[in-house]
C-alpha cells in the first residue's frame, strides 16, 4: 500500500501544513458551538461540591488533558496521572463557575478558537 493510500481504517498520512491545517478545520466544524446551558454546568457543580467525586477527569499515565475539581473552590486544572498538577483557573463560588461554564460550548473548550485568550490547551488569563 503506498503512502496516499487508506486502509479503511486510518485516514491517509498528512503530507504538509496545508494539508494539516485542511483535516483541522475539517474536524472543527464538527464542534457543537451551543452553548452548555446553566442546567447542566448546576448540575456538574453540584456533583463536584458533593465531594463524592474525585472530580471530572480522564485517568490514565502521564498528561491526561484538563479536568474540573472542587477543593473547596470550583477548579480547572492540567491533568498528570489522574491528579490535578497545574490549576488553570480557580471560581470562589458556585456562581461564577456556573456563569463561566454555562456560556461555554464544545468548540469554544476545543481550543479551535485561535483568538481566544481562554483556551484549554493553555493557561486561561480571562477574569
């Protein structure tokens, strides 16, 4: 099989940045822009106030992307092992997590926004 070739499987090799930049905006304009919604982000707070939670995050070796906790402040953090390493954000009350996050979508939290200061793959800066 040569290189331009697909298994079926996995989608052929990127051969340049153009072709990079092709597949991103591709994958991109698959993320639901709608914005979360006060119901459910209560409803994430809530769960995560409780303290039965060991927060909501992906646990596996090494980075596992951002996770969301409660330590007594609602936080967003960088994920290592399971365990919140790098806080990105921290809320003091359940009030502005739940104003933050309920104006949130699955694209503006991608990262897919470049102009955004606030994006998840790095530190967030916004008040």
């Amino acid at each position: 099989m040569s290189s331009i070739e697909s298994n079926g499987d996995m989608a052929p090799p990127v051969k340049s940045w153009s072709d990079l930049n092709v597949k991103r905006k591709r994958i991109e304009a698959t993320y639901d822009r709608t914005p979360f919604g006060e119901a459910l982000i209560r409803a994430v707070a809530g769960k995560l106030g409780e303290g039965k939670s060991a927060g909501l995050r992906d646990h596996h070796q090494d980075y596992c992307g951002h996770g969301l906790f409660f330590t007594g402040k609602y936080v967003l953090a960088l994920v290592e092992d399971g365990r919140a390493e790098t806080v990105l954000k921290e809320w003091e009350n359940e009030a502005d997590f739940v104003a933050y996050f309920a104006a949130q979508s699955d694209y503006s939290c991608s990262g897919a926004e470049r102009t955004r200061t606030a994006r998840f793959s790095e530190p967030m800066t916004l008040g």
